[in-house]
C-alpha cells in the first residue's frame, strides 16, 4: 500500500512536470497581490454586482417621485339606433387627454392634465359636432396609513440601509478576497521551506544508501541494513512528494480566486524572516494591547448601525398591514364647449367656468391583525439574529486570537529549544552509529525526528500568521505594519 502512494505521488509529480514545462515563472511578492485583488476577478465581479443590484433598487424606489408626463387618446364608433329621441347616440367620438402627475414622499400624488371630447350625434335632424375641452389639476392624499409619506420614508429609509450595507460588505469582502490572496501566499512560503528541508534530507538518505549499497557489495554490510536505507529513501521522497502535491493544491487555489494565474508557474518571494517577525510581533502587541473590542478597526460595527436602522424601517412597515386605509382625492377643473377646437380651449382659459370635486374613500381590513403580529414577530427575530451574530462573530474573532497567540508562541520557542536539542544529539548519534555503538534504526529514527521537528516548527509559524490574517479579516482597519502591506 505504501509502494502504491509512492508510485502515485511520482506519477503526480512528473505530470505535474510535465504540465508546467514551458510555462511562463511568475514571481510573487505579497505587496504584488493586491493589484490582483483590486482587479476584475470572479469574486470581486461577485461583490460589485451584489452592491450594484442594491443600488438599482434604491434607484428604483427614487424613480417613483420622479414627475412623469402621461397621455391617453380613444376613438368610438357604433352604428346603433337612439333607444330614445331625446338621448342620442353618440358616433364617433374622439377622447384625447395629456398631462404630468408627481408622487410626493409625503403621502401625496398631484396631477396636471388637459383633455378634449371631440363629439359627433344626430339632433333634431342636424349633425351636432361639440368639441368639450377641459383643464384639470388635482390631488390624492393619505390621511393614515401613509399620512405625510410615513411608509414611503419607511421604505426609503429600509432600501437606503439596505445599499449602505451592500457598501460595506463589498468593502468587508473586498478585505476578505484580499487576506484569502496572504493566507494562500503564507501556506506556499511554508510549503516552499517544508520542501526544502524535505528534499535536503532526501538526498542525504539517498547518499546514506549509496554508502550502504557499496558496503553491501563489498560483503561489509548485510541486506536488512541495505534494507532499512532504502525504506527510508523511499518515506523521505514521499514526503517531499506529499509536500509537492499540497503546495500544487494552493496554487490551484489560487489560480481559482485570480485567473491571471492559471498559465504560470508560481514562485513565491518571501521577505526576511526577521523583518516578517518583527511585523507580526508587533501587530501582536497591538491586538494584545485592547482591553477591549476594538470596534474602530472593524466596518462590522457601521453594519450593526444600518442593520437596526434597516429593522427598525421595517417595522414601521409591517405595523401598518393591518391599518385603515384613507384616502383624500380633489380636483378643480375648467370645462367649455364649442363646435371648433381652438375656441374651445381659449373659454377653458379664459373664462369663469371652474368647478371642483372632492371625493373620500375608506378601506378597512378585516383579519389581518394576526398576520400583523407574525410579521413583527419576523423582523424582531431576523434582527436579533443578524446582530446575535455579527457580535458574535467580532467578539470570538477576539478572544481566540487573545488566548491563543501566546499559547502559540510559547509552543513556537518549545519547538525552537526541541531542534536544538536534536541538532546536538543527532550530531552525537552519527559518531556512535560510525563506532558501531549503536543501530542504525536508532540513527535513522532520531534523524528522521529532526526533520518532523523542523517541518513542525515550520507549521506552527505558519498557524501564528494565519491566526492573525484571520483576525484582521474581522477588524480591517488595524493599524499594525503586517496589515499595511498593500501600501
């Protein structure tokens, strides 16, 4: 089963080989991965049309109060006959009306309109053509539910949280692309040192064999010593393979997240490692440093703000669902009519023919109250929810990296004392194996736990940084120099 994960990861290796040869090497400084994080990738498509289809409903519900000029024109013709002499028949006939109207977010809608009746009908034996003309302005108002546009500013308000948050969430995920892009960054600069320790001690396994091999030959060795070499070849390519084969899943990773990626071959940059440590050192300090949430350095904070202003919009809303409904509607008009067209409209203008009209109309909703109360009880929970977590979120976010960075770094220095310690005795091993004072399963065994040790400490660094990426994928706006990278 072992000589088969082997054969695989060689297999996996050399198509891998097979697959890059040729392609163009990509260097990879992290400052460089913020351009690629501000350009037009899938993600960041994502977050900009999430905030844009907000923006387009805001834009929509404006729409509504914009004035807009509307018209209606008819033509009737009937060929009936007049049930009486005194009621005639009416053909054809030509309606036409054109005007502007505006809704307020006050709770009223105005209205400007001119209109013309062009009529033809038969009376006492003669063809009579009067053309009506008519000038009207008008109003409609709500006298409860929407008294002074109560739910219309509702509304408003509840679309205008709405887009303030989309804002701040691509802002946020924007952030978020952009730590995803340091975190796989860090993995590969891991995998890379990882690697490199790895494939170091593979090679002195194969010289240790080639040794063993001649002395086997030579009849100065037997083959369960011969043996042994050659298993631990064979465990030491296959954790250089292992390593190979996650560093090529990071790089799918990725060239997933940037597709600028995906025809190169990626060679990662790292920066000193005393001037990485100082760096997260000292954001360390800075978030050790809080006594408490630092809610300045978080956009998650302005979001609870437009997520109870956006609540409490809805809430106006879903109170009124049962309410009465009553409506003021007026209007004054000047009519005229004259056979001719012109004239008509000169007495509409020009002469004392105004009247007008004023109409009330109340609607009442009958069982609705209990709906009433489920929507409110659905608002009230969807806000605690959403606060319930995003609070949450900001204040374990927090703790953990509070309780666990010193937890880590003491782990780190244990690690760093352990190498030494195996450095010295590996060093003394090797004399005793020469002398012939031990076996060499001992001196394999502590050689290879120096390479674990190595590879662990590696990881245990690489938990540190990605820790602190995770905190800052919370509270953006740090001010520590590992956060400042894309400036």
């Amino acid at each position: 089963m072992k000589n088969l994960m082997v054969l695989g990861l060689i297999t996996f290796t050399i198509f891998s080989s097979a697959l890059s040869f040729g392609q163009e090497v990509q260097e990879i400084h992290e400052k460089d991965l913020w351009s690629y994080a501000s350009s037009k990738s899938p993600e960041f498509l994502r977050l900009t049309s999430q905030a844009l289809e907000n923006e387009v409903a805001f834009s929509e519900l404006k729409d509504r109060y914009a004035p807009e000029a509307f018209g209606m024109a008819m033509y009737r013709r009937t060929n009936e006959e007049p049930f009486i002499a005194f009621n005639p028949v009416v053909s054809p006939q030509s309606v036409f009306e054109a005007g502007v109207r505006k809704k307020f977010n006050v709770g009223i809608t105005g209205k400007a309109s001119v209109g013309l009746d062009n009529r033809n009908f038969q009376f006492n034996g003669s063809t009579q053509t009067p053309s009506i003309a008519t000038a009207r302005i008008g109003f409609t108002m709500d006298l409860w539910k929407n008294f002074l546009g109560r739910l219309d500013r509702a509304e408003l308000q509840a679309l205008e949280a709405n887009q303030q948050q989309s804002y701040l969430y691509q802002s946020i995920g924007q952030h978020a692309f952009w730590i995803n892009l340091r975190s796989i960054y860090w993995n590969l600069i891991m995998l890379d040192e990882q690697i490199e320790l790895a494939q170091k001690m593979y090679e002195h396994a194969q010289q240790q064999e080639k040794v063993v091999r001649k002395q086997y030959q030579e009849q100065a060795s037997d083959m369960a010593e011969l043996s042994l070499y050659q298993s631990q070849t064979s465990s030491r390519q296959n954790e250089v393979l292992h390593l190979k084969f996650q560093r090529e899943q990071q790089i799918q990773r990725l060239a997933s997240m940037v597709p600028a990626f995906s025809e190169k071959n990626i060679k990662i940059v790292p920066e000193s490692a005393e001037i990485v440590r100082g760096k997260v050192l000292g954001c360390i300090a800075t978030i050790q440093g809080f006594q408490s949430l630092p809610k300045d350095t978080t956009q998650y904070d302005e979001i609870l703000e437009q997520v109870s202003a956006h609540r409490k919009a809805q809430l106006t809303q879903a109170r009124s669902y049962s309410e009465v409904d009553v409506n003021l509607s007026g209007d004054v008009f000047s009519t005229a009519v004259d056979p001719e067209i012109a004239p008509a409209f000169g007495e509409v203008f020009g002469e004392k023919r105004q009247g007008f009209q004023v109409q009330l109309n109340v609607s009442v909703p009958l069982g609705k109250k209990d709906t009433e109360k489920k929507k409110l009880h659905l608002v009230t929970q969807q806000q605690e929810k959403d606060e319930s977590e995003i609070r949450l979120m900001m204040q374990s976010s927090f703790d953990f990296i509070k309780k666990s960075i010193p937890l880590l770094i003491t782990s780190i220095e244990a690690q760093k004392r352990d190498i030494d310690s195996l450095v010295v005795r590996t060093r003394e091993v090797k004399k005793k194996y020469n002398q012939g004072r031990i076996s060499i399963g001992d001196y394999i065994s502590d050689q290879d736990r120096l390479l674990q040790s190595e590879l662990a400490l590696r990881s245990s660094q690489n938990i540190v940084i990605q820790t602190l990426l995770q905190y800052l994928s919370v509270y953006g706006q740090t001010d520590c120099d590992f956060n400042k990278v894309q400036s």
